[in-house]
C-alpha cells in the first residue's frame, strides 16, 4: 500500500489559533481535535474548567473528527478527554504532566500570550 499523500484529516491536535485582532485582548482561543471515528461521545476536561464532565462536548463532523474550540487566557493548562466514559490522554500531544491530586498522567498545553506588537504592524 502506497499513500499518495497525507491524510491531514487524520493528523489532528489541540492548537492555538491566531484571533483576530477585534477579539477579547487576552483571550486566545484553543481548538481541541482527536480523530475517533468509532466514538459516539467526546468531552475535555481540565483545569480550565475545574475538570467538570458536564461543561465541554466536542462535535463530531462525518470524518469522525471531534473538534470544540474555546477561549482560555494564557497559561499552562492540563487536560483529558473522556471518550464514551473512559479517559485519555491526547494522542496527539506528547506533552504530558502529572495531575498532583489523583496521580494520573494528563496532556498539557501552554497558552501563549499575545504579541500585540505584531498585531499592531498589520
């Protein structure tokens, strides 16, 4: 079998996007990706929003990608999606940490801060 190029829809990850200069200053926003076509039900959980199941469901489009993009100041966050019930890390992201409390691996994201002196040259 030979690719005859990258299947890119499948190489997702959580990012941070460039906002738009009209956006809440400090706020960037984070786009969460997993490839799992077989899910049914995909949530994050973290520190960013006290690692509460119920705050943020990811949509699935029909190539089986789940995506949710959210607004986060900047700082380092840890995280864990939940697929149908059962944690996991971010298969994407090699950065992992400790979470102190349960002693359990979790993905980690650093939020930049904005340059604002870039945005200014536009």
């Amino acid at each position: 079998f030979v690719l005859e190029g990258k299947d890119t829809d499948r190489q997702t990850k959580t990012i941070v996007l460039e906002d738009s200069a009209n956006e809440e200053r400090d706020l960037r926003t984070v786009k969460f990706q997993i490839y799992l076509p077989d899910a049914e039900v995909v949530r994050v959980v973290g520190n960013f929003n006290d690692w509460n199941p119920e705050h943020d469901f990811l949509k699935k489009d029909r190539k089986g990608v789940f995506t949710l993009e959210k607004k986060l100041l900047p700082g380092e966050y840890h995280y864990q999606f939940i697929v149908d019930g059962e944690y996991m890390l971010d298969t994407y992201n090699p950065a992992t940490n400790i979470k102190v409390d349960t002693n359990e691996s979790v993905s980690s994201l650093l939020v930049p801060e904005r340059n604002y002196a870039l945005e200014r040259k536009m």
